[in-house]
C-alpha cells in the first residue's frame, strides 16, 4: 500500500492558470451547462451594456442570432477601454476578457451601480466559447480581437476609423461545454422587455437570422418605466386602480416601486437589483412586504373599518401586482447567479421609504385605499371561514396517524433527503403505485379527479379543498406566512398523470398550486414531473417509448410492428410501472423549473385564469411549440 502522505506535497496543488478554472467548473460561474447556462452567457454580456445605460453613456442595445448559431451583442456606450494596462501591459479589453474579477465595475468611478458586479461576466463568456470576436468603436478608431476558449488568437489590431463608439461581441457556445448550443428566442424576449421595463428610454433590438427559425425581429422599448411594467403584468386581470409609482433614494440607494390591486387572488411581487431578476427574492422585497401590511393594517384602523385584529400579510398581497426595482452601488447577491439579495441594510431602507410612501398614497387616494382594505378584510373572512372548513375536515377523519392525510402510503425512511412523493392521479392507477413503489423511500398520494383551479378561486376557499388540505399536510411545509422549507418532508414531489390531455391538465393545476402557493420547492429544484412511456414496442423484448418521434425511430422498415399504446398509468401492471416511471435507475423524471417568475406568471394567468380572448391568442401563438395528444 503506498504512503499516501507522501504523495501530498507541492506538486499536488493544482494552480489553474488564467480561465482554466472556469472550464474546469463552468457550473460554479454560470449556474449549469444547460439551456439556463447557456443564456447565463447572454446575460452576462447584455448586463455590461445595460450597466453603461444605467450609467448614462449608452441608449441602444442589438442582439442579433446569427445564421452559423453565434450571437452578437452590441451596444453604442462608451466601448471597453483599448489603451495599455498598468500592470498587465495588455490592451485594458485583453484584461477585462481574460482574467478573472477584473472589469470597470470594480471601480465605482466608472460604475456607480453595476448588476455585473462579480467582474467574472464577460471573462466567463470567453472562457466558455469556442470562438469570441471582440470589436470595439472608441476614440474615432475601430478595434477588433479574436479569441478562442479564453485565450487571444490575434493581438487587438485596428481595422477602421468610425465616428461612433461601443462595444460589439460575437460569441459562438463550445460543444464542449454545453449540452445544447442553440438559444432560445423566447426567453431572451422576455429578458429584454423586462430590461428595457426597468429602465426607461432604454431600446433593445432584437433579431433572429438563424435559416430554420421564422425571421422575427422586434423592439423594446418603455417609456413609462415600471408603471408600463406592472400594466403588462396586469394585462389578463381586471385592475381594481391605477397603478401607483414612487421613487426614493435613502443612503445612496435608489428604490423604485410601482403596485397595482387587481380582482384576482394571487400575490405577484417582483424583486429587482440593478436591473437583475431576484427571483427568490431578499431583503428589498421582505421590506415592502412589511411596510405594505403595516401601512394598510395602520389606515384601515384609522378609519376605523378595522375594529379588531390585524390583518395578516397574505390578507394584505391577495391580488397585489408590484416591481421592487433598487440600485446600489455594493449588492450582495447570493451566488454567481444572483437569485436572492442579502445586503441586510437594504430591508430597513426599503422598509421606511415604503411606509411613508404607502401612507400618503392611501391618504391621498381614498377611492382606492377603500378598495384595497375592503379586498384584505374579505381575505380575512375568507381564511377564516377556511380555517373552519379545514377543522372539519379534520373532524371528519379525512387525516390518518400523526395528523398525515388517511390516503398518504407514506414510506418508511424518516430521512427526508433520501424520500419521494409520487402525486397520483386516480385511485387506480394509486393502487399500482403502491405496489410498485419502494416502500422504503417512496410515498404515494392518490388524487380523486382533478383538484382546484387556484387561479380562479379565493385562496381560501382552495386550503379548504379536502384534496388541497391533503396535499399541504402531506408534503409538511405549509403555505403563506406559515411557509418553512425545513418542514419539507420529501426530497423529491413527483407529479405522475397520465400521458394524455387529462393527465396534462391536472399536471398544470398541480403546477399553479405549487407556483402559487409553494413557490420556492419549485425556485429550488423540489418539483418533477414523471414521464410514462406512451408506447411498448414488443420485439425479442420488451422496449417503452416516450414519444411519436422515438415510436417511428425504433419500428422504421419493420412491418406490422407489435406496438401497444399506453392511454393510462392504470393500464400498466405493477411491474412495468416500477421498471418505466418509478425504479430511480431506469425512469425519466423532468425537473420543473421557473426560467423568469416573470413569464411564469403570465403564463400561469393566461392560462388558468378568466381571460378567454387572451388565452386563445396565447395558444395559437404557442400551438407550433406545444406538444398535443389529442
């Protein structure tokens, strides 16, 4: 046996050199190697030209998908610096793309607020292209410099004269890195509507040229800012008042917040840092979140129309829209990725600029104040009038031992991060999960039909739903204010319908609940969907399909195929249930996650909710995209 103290020394520390950390770990820099890494790249570099617009040098943003899958990114700032750096003696632009934290946005001279604060954006960009053109309009010349996984193929030339200035970069994704290269024209016209929402007078330009994609080619651009915002946002939903927009700055901190009631029940609030989406949120929204229930907690029992009791936050959100937009010079986001603000300053900021504001808006407009304490007190009664409902439930013995809903066949494993839950829809196809599953480490929860629309219905009325009840108290974390991940009781809740139009349509009442009212199991990855094959192929053995695509694949040239297909997760025996969807070495699970809580939302309300005319145009729209089994 060697001495394996010996083989620790100094040649044991690997020192990587330049970007090679990057490549070794692109994860750790830009979250995944998949669809949502590959655009992270996208993010990266549009966020240092958004940071010169923010910054007053720069108007016009083009982004542009090439025909040899490449995307350019343009801006008409100021353009990277060309000039010698000090101490590396390279070309300023050399610097900001090959090595890492460096960049203007370390220099609060040059970038007063900056989203692409880590320094590591467009050098991580680099790093991971097979190929990047760097072209640069400054000081009356053109530049340009090629590069390739990081390093310089070219030194920086100069290639014209120009009377304009910015900074154009050409980037093509390496195969080497990423499992899929092409982006997605969906999710990058989302990004910049919302860019272009936060910041007002800001165009971008949008354009397709890739051959097997319809040509599109669009312009954002609003005037209005985050009134225009939260105007879209509200869009499907009937606005109970005009939207209210106040803008503070409180210790160098500029908050930015615009809110509109509508008659819908669900809570839509949206967190911004220097123009990046917070998605799971932070301090700025925990601090309008506060002052919003106190300011009208406060007004209601002024008035007097509030006699007794508080009114809980949930009471208070039910159908509020708002934008939380704050611009700091230092945020201290949680991970690369920049999903949670944590500057702990920034709630009492937020907090105290909102109270005040909040109150004048409430005194100053008593049409709409009276709208919206009369909306929080019918939530009251509401949750109330569930609270009962619940206790009855109860009462009628619909939970079984330890308070766990009767039709749970909970496992055995009491070690959550080991555990699942499979929600099933029907009794029948219940019965043969339960025989199939592991017992030890999987838990099964039958449906009885389809549960409620919870974007149609009062909160309330939907947790005094016996399923929904059954749900809650299943997966063990509560909902609302109650709501605490460590409660969580399973690692993994599998939703498994079956593969058809009802099994889809309880699969999307099953994903609005938990966005609406579980956001963050599906925020932090907690959520899947099963995928049942569709087909068995009988040949010397037996082989399941999970699409029409791999169907025509496995029986080409073979004549009279011996094919059955699967209309229902019920149809299977135990056996094919465990060895196709269940046995964790063999099943396809698809994890859910929300790309922008801003398009989830517009989805979810278009369509599960009242608007009609919207949904059909949403799904003709969508129709070329969407996968039918009619």
């Amino acid at each position: 046996m060697a001495d394996k103290k010996s083989d620790y020394g100094a040649k044991a520390i690997k020192v990587l050199e330049g970007l090679e950390g990057v490549r070794m770990r692109p994860a750790m820099y830009i979250g995944s190697t998949s669809k949502e890494g590959l655009h992270h790249l996208v993010w990266e570099v549009v966020d240092n030209a958004v940071d010169e617009a923010m910054a007053g040098y720069c108007d016009k943003i083009f982004v542009t998908l090439n025909e040899d899958g490449s995307i350019t990114i343009e801006d008409n700032g100021r353009g990277i610096p060309v000039d010698k750096h000090p101490q590396f003696k390279i070309p300023a632009c050399e610097v900001a793309l090959t090595k890492l934290h460096a960049g203007g946005k370390f220099d609060s001279k040059s970038y007063a607020i900056s989203g692409g604060l880590h320094g590591v954006g467009v050098s991580c960009v680099n790093a991971l292209s097979e190929k990047l053109i760097l072209e640069i309009k400054r000081g009356g010349k053109i530049y340009k410099q090629e590069y390739s996984r990081g390093k310089p193929l070219t030194k920086l030339k100069e290639v014209g004269k120009t009377k304009e200035s910015g900074t154009k970069i050409t980037f093509y994704p390496d195969p080497e890195i990423f499992s899929t290269l092409v982006f997605d024209y969906k999710v990058l016209e989302t990004r910049f509507r919302e860019t272009t929402f936060l910041n007002a007078g800001l165009r971008i330009f949008l354009e397709d040229k890739r051959k097997d994609k319809p040509n599109k080619k669009e312009e954002f651009f609003a005037a209005g800012g985050l009134v225009d915002f939260v105007k879209w946002l509200n869009k499907s939903r009937e606005p109970l008042h005009k939207p209210f927009y106040f803008k503070r700055e409180v210790e160098g901190v500029m908050i930015e917040i615009a809110f509109q009631y509508t008659s819908a029940y669900q809570e839509n609030i949206f967190g911004f840092v220097n123009t990046i989406n917070t998605v799971e949120g932070g301090t700025h929204v925990t601090g309008f979140r506060t002052a919003l229930t106190r300011a009208v907690n406060d007004y209601a029992k002024k008035k007097g129309t509030l006699k007794s009791g508080t009114l809980l936050g949930d009471d208070v959100r039910e159908g509020v829209t708002a934008v939380i937009s704050i611009k700091l010079a230092n945020p201290q986001f949680e991970g690369q990725t920049k999903t949670k603000l944590g500057n702990s300053e920034i709630k009492g900021y937020v907090d105290s600029a909102c109270s005040i504001a909040l109150s004048e808006y409430l005194e100053e407009n008593p049409a709409a104040a009276k709208k919206i304490v009369a909306k929080a007190m019918d939530s009251a009664k509401a949750r109330l009038a569930a609270k009962k409902a619940k206790d009855l439930v109860r009462r009628k013995n619909a939970f079984g031992v330890g308070g766990l809903p009767g039709k749970l066949a909970d496992c055995s494993s009491k070690k959550s991060e080991n555990t699942e839950l499979y929600i099933v829809e029907g009794n029948s196809a219940g019965g043969s999960a339960k025989t199939a599953r592991n017992r030890e480490t999987q838990a099964i929860l039958p449906l009885r039909g389809k549960i409620l629309n919870v974007e149609k219905v009062n909160p309330a009325k939907a947790l005094s739903s016996e399923e929904i009840a059954n749900l809650i108290t299943a997966i063990g974390t509560g909902v609302g204010d109650e709501f605490n991940i460590d409660k969580l009781r399973y690692n993994k809740i599998i939703i498994m319908t079956d593969a058809d139009v009802d099994g889809g349509h309880i699969k999307t009442l099953l994903l609005t609940f938990f966005y609406r009212f579980m956001p963050e199991l599906v925020e932090k990855g907690y959520v899947y969907g099963a995928m049942p094959p569709l087909f068995r192929v009988r040949k010397k053995t037996d082989h399941y399909v999970y699409s029409e695509e791999e169907l025509k694949e496995l029986t080409k040239g073979v004549a009279n195929p011996n094919v059955t297909r699967f209309k229902g997760l019920g149809e299977m025996s135990a056996s094919q249930l465990w060895e196709t969807t269940m046995n964790p070495k063999t099943r396809k699970l698809k994890k859910i996650h929300v790309e922008d809580a801003v398009e989830a939302d517009q989805v979810f309300t278009m369509l599960m909710g009242s608007d009609v005319a919207g949904r059909k145009e949403f799904i003709a729209e969508n129709a070329r995209e969407a996968n039918l089994d009619v």
